[in-house]
C-alpha cells in the first residue's frame, strides 16, 4: 500500500491550505477530491459573488443590456473565471508536489484511507489524516427547498432570471454581500436576521457604519424579526414576519444554517465524535477525538470565511507534523466585502475587559486625513483599541 506522510479529504480552502503547508515543510501530500478543486465557497458561493461584484464595479458596460445587466454574460463570465482558477489552484498543488486523487476518500483508520473512483476501490496509508469535507445548506422546516424559489445560497448561480425582489434570511457576511450583489444587479433586496444587529459579536461603529451603508444603497434590513408565514400565489410570494411585518418578493434564499458532510466518513466505527448538526468535534489543535486524525473548515461547524479556513490549514498541517499549535481566531481578520468594507482583527474595547485586558480605544475618521480630499471616501474610519 503506497503511504503519505499526510492524507488530505476535502480539496477546498481549507484543505488546499493544509496540502500546501506541508508540502512546502517537506511531507509527502495526498489530497483526495470527488468533484472540483476549490470546494463550495470556491466554486458555488462567496468567491463567485465577490467576483461578480468586481466585474459589475470594473467592467459594467461590458455587462449592460437594454439598460439593466445582461445576468446569463455575467454569471457565464463569473462560471469560466472560477473554473479557470480552479485549474491554477489544482497546478499549483501538482508543482508543489502535492498528489492529487479524484474520488470519495473514506478513513478506514487512522493510517489507512480508502478511495472510490469511477467504480474502482483502493487503499493509501497514511501517517495523518485532515478532514476538510466541507458543509451543506440545510433548509427551515417550515421553508424547504424549491427550485429556483427558495434555494439555499450554494445555488445563487443557478438562477435563471434576475428577482425583481429577493428576501435573504440569515445575515452573515456572505449574506450581506450577497444583498449588494443582487442590488448591483437591479432588485430590490430585504434582508433579515432574528439578531438585532448583522454581526452582534463585532465592533459596535464598525457594524453600524456597515448597516447605514446597507441601508444608503436602499437594501432593506429586517433585523430581530423572524419569519411567520409565506404563501407562493403562483405570480410573488407573500412574506409575513412575527411582528405582523408583511411584503411581496419573487425569490427567497436561505443562508440560515448548515450541517456538516460527514454522513459519508463512517464517524460512528472510527470513533469520531459529531455535534448535533453533523459537524465534526474538535479541539484547539483541530484534532478530532482519534488521535492523528483532524479537521478543519466548514465541516467542523462553523459558517465558511476563507482566512479562517487557510489559518485551520496551515495550523493542522503543522501539528500533523508533529507541531503544537492552537487555533487563536481572534487573530484573523474578519472582513465584509460590502459597497463601503469593513475588517476588523482582534477584540474590540467592549470585549477587552472579558480577556484581561485594560482597553482603551482611538478613532480617526477619514474626512480627517488629507488622501479624503484626493478623491477618495470620506465617511470611514481608524480605530485601534490597546491595552
């Protein structure tokens, strides 16, 4: 049986990150894929929405049809562009000598993988194991899916015309730059959350000035609300929220909550322990309850954001080859690609009395600083909190 040093299950971000970590540290990689380099974030949702977003900021004429956006030349772009990046990433993996099997891996151990291919069965060994297999949408119980009217957000680009009003439940930070796509494509966008902020657990001011910036592009946000009721009548769906809040949309998409794909990883006879929505458990080292064996990425319960999942990477690579390394995600910045950005990293002045910190914060606004008068915003801001 031919043996890596590390087998990696899952080839999107964060297994991409992890293959080329220890690639470039000397170990022998194997990544094993069952469909396209990249995975779901890569090549279904929030890669294609940023770059649809830039193409409409950069190239809007290029995309312009009978004065509104030609959406079937833009997504077909957007499709060609993803998947040309998706050979690069699959040649950058082969230059740096990373071995790379399409088919479903499935652990039988902790040092034996066995791989399904085109009706073919064989086994690597392997010293250690990354599981990166990613996640799926899951529906509301009461709002299940329904092609091309209610879809999970793995399936914006299988639309096949543009909403004129679109309702998106579940704001994260895909969701709001999903919304500032939909409005860049000419509909008229609500977006829910049954918080009463975007991101409760992120700066107050920065995600204040995220929300008027929402709301300046005339994106309608329904926050703390949940929805009651709906009623397809055939020509709009009828949206009634908890507090008696009613409107009309013509597409609803979920981005409500995920479970994790590991039904197909034989969890229960490894002795891999699983959370009630199917995610994989795991410590601060990202190693799972059998020894040698880790995981990271979306499958270990959390919602996707690339610069986490290459930070899980890189962190499980180094501990698959004998490191000693905690994930600290405090230190990865998080960003919201949104009309007027936002990233922050760290923790904010509210938060830094629970971490032992004595914080104290500093603001400069942008209409402060001479580059404001060189064309540039004027509504951001600086912030930097210390101790």
């Amino acid at each position: 049986v031919e043996t890596f040093d590390l087998i990696i299950i899952g080839a999107g971000t964060a297994g991409v990150s992890a293959a080329m970590r220890a690639s470039e540290k000397g170990s022998r990689v194997c990544i094993i894929e069952q469909q396209k380099i990249g995975g779901s974030c890569f090549n279904k949702g929030l890669y294609p929405i940023q770059l649809g977003l830039n193409l409409l900021k950069n190239n809007k004429s290029e995309f312009s049809r009978d004065g509104g956006v030609d959406f079937k030349k833009l997504f077909s772009t957007i499709t060609n562009t993803t998947s040309s990046l998706s050979q690069l990433w699959e040649k950058k993996l082969i230059d740096s000598g990373v071995t790379i099997v399409i088919g479903r891996g499935l652990p039988l151990s902790s040092a034996l993988v066995q791989v399904r291919s085109n009706k073919e069965t064989f086994d690597f060994g392997a010293k250690k194991i990354i599981l990166a297999t990613g996640s799926d949408p899951v529906s509301l119980p009461t709002l299940p899916f329904e092609d091309d009217i209610i879809v999970p957000m793995d399936d914006i680009l299988k639309i096949k015309s543009i909403p004129e009003r679109v309702f998106l439940m579940g704001a994260g930070h895909h969701s709001c730059e999903t919304a500032l796509f939909y409005q860049k494509l000419g509909s008229k966008v609500f977006l829910t959350s049954d918080q009463s902020r975007l991101f409760p657990d992120q700066d107050p001011d920065a995600i204040d000035y995220l929300e008027q910036s929402l709301k300046g592009l005339k994106i309608k946000l329904l926050l703390g609300k949940k929805i009651s009721s709906y009623f397809n009548n055939e020509e709009s769906l009828d949206i009634t929220l908890a507090e008696g809040v009613k409107f009309q949309v013509d597409k609803i998409i979920l981005n409500i909550d995920r479970q994790g794909n590991s039904d197909d990883l034989d969890c229960e006879t490894l002795g891999i322990m699983r959370g009630a929505r199917k995610e994989l458990l795991v410590n601060d080292k990202l190693e799972t309850s059998v020894p040698g064996i880790y995981a990271i990425g979306s499958v270990i319960g959390r919602k996707s954001r690339p610069g986490v999942s290459i930070e899980e990477g890189k962190i499980a690579a180094d501990n698959a080859m004998g490191k000693d390394r905690s994930i600290n995600y405090d230190l990865v910045p998080f960003i919201v690609f949104s009309e007027s950005e936002i990233a922050t990293v760290g923790c904010f002045s509210d938060q830094a009395h629970y971490k032992g910190f004595r914080g104290i914060e500093g603001r400069v606004e942008s209409k402060d600083l001479d580059f404001s008068y060189l064309g540039h915003s004027k509504d951001g801001f600086f912030k930097i909190v210390a101790d």
